[in-house]
C-alpha cells in the first residue's frame, strides 16, 4: 500500500543518515603558506622531544577535541593558579589585518628576513636551546606575541622544564590556536599558533606538570614579555 511504501521510504532515509557522523573541527588550524617554503629550516635538534618542533605522541588526527579538552582542563586550572588568566587577554592593535599581512611587511615588522623572530613566527624554524632571555624570565607579567602583540600566556603559568625554552602549563583562553603538524611525516606534533596572526610558536606536549599536564615549549623569540607593573 501507499502508506507501506512511505514507511519503507522513511526507514531507507533514517538509516542513511545514522551512517554519518559530525566531525568537530572546531580549532584545527588550516596550513599557511610559509611552511615549507626555501630557507625555512629549524635550527634545533627535530629529533628531541622537547624542543618546540620534538617528537610527540601520535595524534591520530584528533587535535580539535583534543583542544577542547585542553580548553576545558585549561579553564579549571586558572582556579588553581589564582585566577591569573582571568580577563588577561588584550587584542592586538586593530590598526593592521595581521591575518592578512604579506610577507614583505612581515619582514619589516620583524627586523628582516634573517632576523630569529621572522624565521620562528613566519618560517616555523626553531631557536637554539637556551638562547632566549625569557627562558630564565619569571617576573610577574605576561607573555605576549612579538609579531601582533597580543597576550599569549601569563607569568603564573610559567615553569622551568630544563629544556632550554620557555615553557607554560597552559595558555591564555583564546590566545592560541592548535593544529595536527604532520611537516615530519614520522614525527606527528600539536603545533602551537598565535590565534591573532596565525605566527607559529612552538608545540605543545603532554609531559608537563600539575594542574593541567600539558607542557607548551614555546620559542622565545616568538614572545615578548610585558612586566606587570606594581
């Protein structure tokens, strides 16, 4: 009958459906066009894990719910830090597109082609270990991205990783973005990207202490540091 054939129709069309499965790719970072490009090569060791471009665990290409859940923990462990985050983000100066930035002006803004700030936030290279000044940074203040300017992580969530790079349990909420970085097709990493200028600053590992467990090994000359005054 007429109706038979509905209800037939209607099973058909709702088992289809249950075959499918929203794929959360909320905070997956799509791939810019300097990585890869000539002269862009890392000057740390790629094979140490705990550099800012080391071997980390696989991702099997779960990075956005793994960034959620990093959000989730990164928000309950601002209680445990004294509530330092709170409301310590500032946006970048809103006189530039800084999405938008051609590689010319980002030249200009840092120092030059050869300069390390360039070659880490536009070229994704890697700094030598223990050359930044900010390793051995603990001031109260922030940390701040030295291409746009804006608030990337708080002084309270730094800690000494014995690595040679400055490294925080958590980020600011919001200041960063991260990706699967299958650039080293052995090596599957969490790149760490500003969220405002998309500059690259390091990864993010899972062998970093209490609250969140989360170690972001960060290049210091993709930072600035912005002492807190009083």
């Amino acid at each position: 009958t007429a109706r038979t054939a509905r209800t037939a129709r209607t099973a058909r069309t709702a088992a289809r459906q249950s075959r499918f499965r929203f794929v959360d790719t909320t905070g997956a970072r799509a791939a810019t066009s300097h990585r890869g490009a000539p002269g862009a090569t890392a000057t740390g060791s790629m094979g140490n894990s705990n550099a800012p471009d080391g071997s980390g665990a696989p991702l099997d290409g779960r990075c956005a719910r793994r960034a959620a859940l990093r959000a989730l923990v990164a928000s309950v462990a601002t209680i445990g830090l004294g509530g330092a985050a709170t409301g310590a983000v500032h946006a970048a100066s809103s006189e530039r597109d800084w999405s938008n930035l051609s590689d010319d002006e980002w030249q200009k803004l840092l120092d030059g082609p050869s300069s390390t700030s360039y070659r880490v936030l536009r070229k994704a290279a890697t700094e030598p270990p223990f050359t930044s000044p900010l390793n051995k940074e603990y001031s109260p203040g922030t940390f701040v991205c030295a291409g746009c300017g804006s608030s990337l992580f708080d002084s309270t969530a730094k800690f000494n990783s014995g690595t040679g790079w400055p490294s925080f349990v958590q980020a600011l909420p919001g200041a960063v973005d991260e990706s699967e970085d299958r650039s080293i097709v052995f090596m599957p990493r969490t790149e760490v990207a500003c969220h405002t200028c998309h500059g690259h600053l390091g990864h993010v590992f899972n062998d970093g202490p209490a609250p969140t467990g989360l170690r972001y090994c960060m290049n210091g000359a993709a930072l600035r540091f912005e002492r807190r005054s009083g």
